[in-house]
C-alpha cells in the first residue's frame, strides 16, 4: 500500500485573513476560534471583519495555551464549542493541538490559522497531548485526514520574532535528509512515494534558495515573495514531506536534546538542526555540504551543535546520547552505524567543526 495525506487547501497572503469566511463558509455556518491572547490581538479584528454581511457567526475563545486533557475538556464542554460546525486553531502548537483533539473527537470540520511560521504542524493529522504541568507528552494521536484548510497571513508572520521562522526551517531544512534516509531503508507498513520525496527535495531547494532572504525580509518585517516561499516550505512541504516519508537522526537526536539542562529552551525546529548536522556526519555527506549547513544555522541564529543548547559537558552528552538513542523509533530508520560509538563520535565531530568554522580554521 501506497499513502498521500494533504490537508484540504493551503492558502498563503498578504491581508488575507479578511477574506476568512469567503473561503472557509464551505465548512460550515458555525465558526469557533480558539486562541492565546497574543495570536488573537493580530488576527481578532481581520477575523471578525471577515463575516460582517455573511449568514456565518463567530466566537472567539481565549485558552489553548498547553494541550492537556483538562483543557481539552474545558474547551469541548463550552456552549459554542458543542454548536459549532467547524474548530478553528489561532496561534502556536497549542491552539493546534486542542483544536485537532476537540474537533476530530467530535467530528467537526478543522481550520488552522498558524501566527508564525515556526513549524510543520498546520498541516499534520498528528495532535500531542501533554501531561497537565506541561512537562512530557502523553500521547501522540493520529488521525486518518488532516485540517480541512490552512491560512495562513504571511503579514502576521513578517512581524513576528526572526527566531520563529529561523526554528521553521531548521526543521524544514531536515525533511530530505529525514525522508530520504528513510525512503533507502525499506521498511514494512505503507511505502513512501516518489511524491513525498519530490517535495521534501523542493522544501530543501526553497530554503536553500531563499531562506537568508526571508531571515532578512522578517527582521525588517516587510513580506516578500521569498519570505511566502518559506512559509510554504516551513508550513506545508515540510509537513507533507516529512509525514509523508518519515524522520530519521534530525529528530531523533533534535527531540532526545530536549532531555539535556536547557534544551527545554529551545524550539522543536532549532534542536532539530542540531540533529540534523548530527545526521549528515553519519551518512557522510560531503564536508562542503555539511559545513555549508553549519554556516546557514549561524547566519539565521539556529543553534548548529550540542554546545549551543547546554552549558551540560558536550563528551558527557554525547556519550549519554550515543548509549540513550539505540532504540529510537526514529534513528532506526537511519542507513548507517548509528552504535554507541559512532553517534558519540559524530555528535563530538559536530561541535568540532562548529567550533572550528567560527576560528575559520577549517581547510579543505
Ligand atoms: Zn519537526
């Protein structure tokens, strides 16, 4: 068996959150967005604006900050909610996750509204529950369809903070590296199509190609046509590439780092590039390309090694990881020797040419 998952439409623009219930009304009548303060300051008023003149009503609902099975019930339970036709999500991967647990255990349609391009979540039929305090994840549900549409406002992107993108395509940047280590490593359960790596390989051409400049365009908050281009990397490629075909070091090291003092500080997508440079050392990619990589983290402020994410001894880290990560259940889609070892050694090698690209001592 061969599968493809894509969520029902994807738009990108500028302004374009005004034109919510002309695009959206064939999902229902009943709309109810569920937010953090901060994301509906930016989006409340075009939002709201947008159904003046329709038959389609709206409620807003402030929560959504951490998915946690109380806040999940809060929110199911609210009038509004139970009425509703259609859930949608405003702001980061809270907001995301409740409303994809609240929506698909009641069967209603789901709209994400992203305020950053910081990850692939909008897209992804995948909703994390955490534990109450926030402090583990309990559970990763995984639905059999994804949002029925994805808007997102590239204005609102343009002035949210530079590291938000730079952590969007960190995680971006590793969808082919990911994906393709799996795609060579054939395993059982549904094949990955020549689709899924096509657009892996497009979301790594379109960061390469126009990640700086859309680092740049979000610090002078202007939207450009190569900033819209990484928002539909960050946000849309890299999802469908990524769930699509599968992960491999970039997250299996990127998420374990969340484990080390102060890796909890760090975005998904930043700690993801960290275990990115990590994977290409061990599938031996040419030198060039790796230290290409290191110089792309740098100039957008992604961390690049262990070192930049713990003041923690980076041998005792590595050697921790190395012993930690055997059975992964995604560095076991890896090609390469991944023992003890080597992972060790690599991780060590990383921070080596980190350190070193900064002395501009490396030679070829
Ligand atoms: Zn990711």
């Amino acid at each position: 068996m061969k599968r493809l998952m894509f969520p029902g439409t994807f738009y990108v623009g500028n302004d374009i959150l005004k034109d919510f219930t002309k695009l959206a009304s064939c999902y229902g009548k009943k709309f109810v967005f569920i937010g953090d303060e901060v994301s509906l300051n930016v989006s409340k008023d075009q939002l709201a604006s947008s159904f003046e003149g329709s038959d389609c009503e709206c409620t807003f609902i402030l929560g959504g900050k951490l998915c946690c099975t109380s806040e999940v019930e809060r929110i199911s339970n609210i009038e509004e909610v139970k009425n509703a036709d259609c859930i949608c999500a405003v702001g980061g991967g809270g907001s995301m996750d409740i409303s994809k647990a609240v929506a698909w255990e009641s069967g209603k349609n789901l709209v994400m509204i992203p305020t950053t391009a910081s990850s692939d979540a909008p897209c992804t039929f995948v909703s994390l529950r955490y534990s109450e305090d926030g402090a583990h994840i309990i559970s990763d549900y995984m639905h059999y369809k994804c949002p029925e549409m994805v808007m997102i406002d590239s204005k609102i992107v343009a002035n949210a903070p530079t590291r938000l993108i730079a952590a969007g395509m960190g995680d971006a940047m590793a969808t082919w590296y990911e994906g393709t280590a799996c795609y060579r490593n054939k395993k059982e359960g549904p094949q990955i199509t020549e689709t899924a790596i096509a657009l892996c390989e497009m979301c790594k051409k379109i960061i390469q190609r126009d990640g700086l400049a859309a680092y740049e365009a979000v610090k002078a908050k202007i939207v450009t046509p190569q900033l819209e281009n990484v928002v539909e990397a960050n946000c849309f490629l890299s999802s469908m590439g990524g769930l699509n075909s599968g992960n491999a070091c970039g997250h299996g090291f990127g998420d374990w780092l969340a484990s080390v003092e102060g890796g909890h500080d760090y975005l998904h997508g930043e700690r993801v590039f960290v275990g990115l440079i990590v994977q290409m050392i061990l599938e031996k990619y040419p030198m060039e390309e790796i230290l290409n990589m290191i110089e792309f983290g740098r100039a957008v402020g992604l961390p690049v090694c262990v070192g930049d994410v713990t003041k923690e001894d980076v041998k005792e880290v590595a050697e921790r990881a190395g012993k930690e990560l055997q059975d992964d259940h995604f560095m076991v889609n890896l090609n390469c020797d991944y023992s003890p070892n080597v992972l060790s050694g690599a991780i060590l090698y990383a921070q080596y040419l980190a350190d070193n690209l900064e002395d501009e001592m490396i030679i070829f």
